[in-house]
C-alpha cells in the first residue's frame, strides 16, 4: 500500500472490508496541503479499486477533521503565475482552480461509499469535502463553518435546502454538531469522539456486508437521480438494474434468507 504525506490508510480489523482513509497533517489541524490534491485522488482511486474494500470512512488524526486550505497551498498557487498577460494568468488560475475541485469530486467518482467521520474543527475545505461524502457523521463538540468553495456552494442546497445554504454562506459563520443535524448536514450526532467512531464503525461493518453491486449501485443511481426529473430517473435505475440486479449476489441474498443465515458476497 502507498505512503502518503498528508494521508493515512488503515483497517482497524484486517477481516473486515471497511477502510479508514485519515488526514494525517495533525500538528496543522489537517489543513489541506498540495501533496493531498494530489494524493486525495490517488488514494481514492486505490481503495475504490480494491476488491478487499466494501466501505471508506473518511476522517482526521489529532483533534480536528480539518482547518481547510493550507496558506501556503494557496501562495504556491499564486506564485506560479509570471505572465503578464491578464488572460493568459486567468486561464492558469482556472485550470489551477478545477485541479482543486478535482481532487474533492473525486469523493463522488469512488464507487464505494465514503462516510465521513467528523470532530473537532471542521472549517472551509473541510466542509467541501464532507458535503461531497455519502454519508455524514460528527461528534456534539465539532464546530463547523463554511469560509472557502471547492464544491459546498454547489452541494450544500441540495443537502440543507436553499435558504440554509445561503445563509450559512454569507455570514460564514460557525455551528455545532446538534445544528448540523437539525439542518440535514449530517445524518446523526454522537456525545463524544469516542462514541462517534464506534458508531460509525459499526455502521460502516453493516453496509460493508451488504452486497457489493447493491451498495455501488445505489450510490451510483442517487447520484445520477440528482440532475434527472422522476421519469428520467425510473428509466436509468431500469438500465441499471437490467445489467446488475441478475447477479450471483441475488441468488446468495435469496438462499441466506430461506437457510436464515448470514449471506457471503463475492468481492466487487
């Protein structure tokens, strides 16, 4: 398995097809550096390619998910840019710019799902990159506040509604766990840290057991169902199903019921 600078890949139980892909820069309150734009991806792409993985849960060593963009991510940025044609710097800047989001979208293009478990400081980046996650997670104690865009601006409404969105955008400012969870951010919210890394894994090591093609399917369709209308939506899930529901992870689900025992999927 690779070595990362600003990551960390682990399982707590070499058994289990559950993952734990961690921001490792704790002493800069995982501020995102350039190593994770472009090691982010990689990893992601690694573990979405590992048949031994069922599940990701995304979250952070030391005592913060994440600080957001590193300054001095952004600086190296800057100084990259000697011309002194406006456009032509402009059209750096951007590409610079979708090489960024790149690295947070790649979250969406991992077809395992990714579970974000959130604690401590979770600020700009870090927002971006947990709205792009599946499924999320935090402890009472996280405080959270949107103050940079990498894709919240245009995932956060589809999560929280609209007038949440904006809101919470142009006044930047700070909220916990328990709101979080009253605006629909996160899908619960636990007392402590460590309650909150036990339930999340326990609730990683139940999809983790369900079927392979059922669980990237699913994911796979609600993303797409987002930009369809309803009918649009009924005729790619029927696509979809017509490739994959007639699979050998069927037959299995339909045997381990009537044997009234636990079903065994084949690796995806």
């Amino acid at each position: 398995m690779a070595i990362y600078k600003s990551l960390e890949i682990f399982q707590k139980n070499p058994k289990s097809p559950v993952f734990y892909l961690h921001l490792n820069r704790p002493s800069h309150r995982n501020a995102l550096s350039r190593d994770f734009f472009t090691e982010f991806p990689e990893a992601l792409s690694s573990l979405d390619q590992n048949p031994n993985v069922n599940v990701i849960v995304l979250s952070g060593t030391g005592d913060h998910f994440c600080a957001g963009i590193d300054l001095k991510t952004l600086t190296s940025i800057s100084e990259k840019f000697v011309s002194v044609d406006r456009g032509r710097v402009g059209e750096q800047f951007r590409r610079e710019i979708k090489w960024l989001q790149d690295a947070i979208t790649a979250i969406e293009r991992c077809r395992k799902p990714v579970i974000a478990s959130i604690h401590g400081a979770c600020i700009g980046g870090g927002i971006d990159i947990v709205t792009a996650c599946d499924i999320r997670y935090c402890s009472k104690e996280v405080d959270l506040a949107i103050t940079a865009d990498l894709g919240t601006l245009q995932r956060l409404p589809g999560i929280v509604g609209y007038g949440n969105a904006i809101e919470l955008a142009l006044t930047g400012r700070r909220f916990s766990g328990p709101e979080a969870k009253q605006l629909g951010l996160v899908s619960r919210v636990f007392d402590s840290r460590d309650e909150l890394e036990n339930g999340v894994r326990l609730i990683a090591e139940g999809i983790g057991l369900k079927s392979p093609l059922a669980v990237t399917g699913t994911k796979a369709v609600l993303q797409r169902s987002r930009e369809l209308n309803v009918e649009q939506g009924l005729d790619y899930v029927a696509t979809w199903n017509s490739a994959m529901l007639l699979s050998d992870d069927l037959t299995e689900a339909v045997s381990a019921s009537a044997q009234k025992r636990k079903p065994i999927f084949a690796k995806l």
